[in-house]
C-alpha cells in the first residue's frame, strides 16, 4: 500500500520565533540597564577617588606651607581663578566653569607637585546647566553667600552621572542638578576668600 503523503514537520511556527525574539529583547533590555549603571558608578568612583586624592595633597600643601596653593589666574588677580585639576586633559582642557573656559595650569601643577603627582581625573565631558567638566576643577569662585560670606570661596568641583547622586567627600554638597541627561554638580568649600 502507498502512502498518499507524509507530512513532517520542517522549521518552527511564526509564533515560537515570535515568542524567542521577544525573550531576546528582553534580556537584551536588561543588559543594557545594567550596563549604564554600572558605567556609572565606575566614572563616579573614578572622579570621586581622584578628587579625594588631590584634596589630600592640597591640604598637605597648605600643612606644609601655610597657604592654599595659587593659580595663575589668582596671582594674575582674575575674578574667577579656575583651573583643572591635574594634568593630562584632552588641548588641556576641563570645562567652563562660572562661564569661563578653563584649562590646565602649568605652574599650578608644577607648585603641586612639590608635595604629590597626579594625572587628569577623568576624560569625559559632562554637562550641568551652564557648567561643563572633564574630571575637576581647583580655584577661586562665585559661591552662594549662604557657603561663604563674601560670596567667593576656594572650591574643588566635580561632576557625577546620574540626578542628585551623592557627591561621598566630606564638606561636598551638590549646587546644580540637571534632569537629562542626569548629573550633579558637587563643591567643596575649602576656604572663605575676600570678594573679588
């Protein structure tokens, strides 16, 4: 006797590779979440660790010789007496700061480094509000007159990824917060200085 036809079975359903592509965006979903996150945390413990380091070194500078260590902008008596924190920075650049490009400075490193070395903190650029960091800033700037009574302090600056993140260092607080993509501005107020 012969078969008339046997049908077997070649392939899947259009609803089983419909149901393996949805499992596959899922997952692939849920790595991308993850993957931002920790992202995150790695750059904010990054810049957190490289400001804490060179707050060490600035305070073991002024234990050592009696005043905070000037900038070229503070000696040359700008207003805003900004600079980067460090060395190593993309055309030795770190950001606007006050509305004010700010940029390595040599001599300031090279005073600096009588008491420790360091490098660029961070390399990449993020923005809050008006303010633009790469790793940190060191310097004289316009403060709130609630942080300092004359409205200038001494300040280290840093940003973090993420909206209203824990800005961790003793004596930091975050002035500026921005919603997207999310960041926080931090300072440390390291010394009060005359209005300027």
């Amino acid at each position: 006797m012969k078969k008339l036809h046997q049908f077997t079975k070649f392939g899947f359903t259009i609803i089983e590779l419909i149901v393996v592509v949805v499992i596959i965006a899922i997952l692939a979903s849920l790595v991308t979440v993850g993957y931002g996150a920790i992202t995150k945390n790695a750059y904010n413990t990054q810049v957190v660790a490289g400001v804490s380091q060179y707050r060490e070194t600035i305070e073991a500078y002024k234990a050592f010789f009696k005043v905070y260590p000037k900038t070229t902008k503070e000696i040359d008596d700008q207003r805003i007496a900004v600079v980067c924190l460090g060395d190593g920075y993309p055309q030795d650049y770190c950001g606007i700061i006050s509305d004010q490009p700010t940029y390595e400075d040599r001599d300031f490193n090279i005073e600096l480094a009588k008491i420790g070395q360091g490098g660029a903190i961070a390399i990449e650029k993020l923005s809050v509000n008006q303010e633009t960091f790469v790793g940190a800033v060191y310097g004289i700037d316009v403060t709130g007159n609630d942080k300092s009574p004359t409205g200038f302090a001494r300040t280290l600056q840093y940003a973090l990824k993420g909206k209203d993140a824990d800005c961790k260092l003793k004596g930091a607080y975050s002035y500026a917060l921005q919603e997207s993509p999310p960041m926080t501005a931090c300072e440390i107020i390291l010394e009060s200085v005359p209005a300027r």
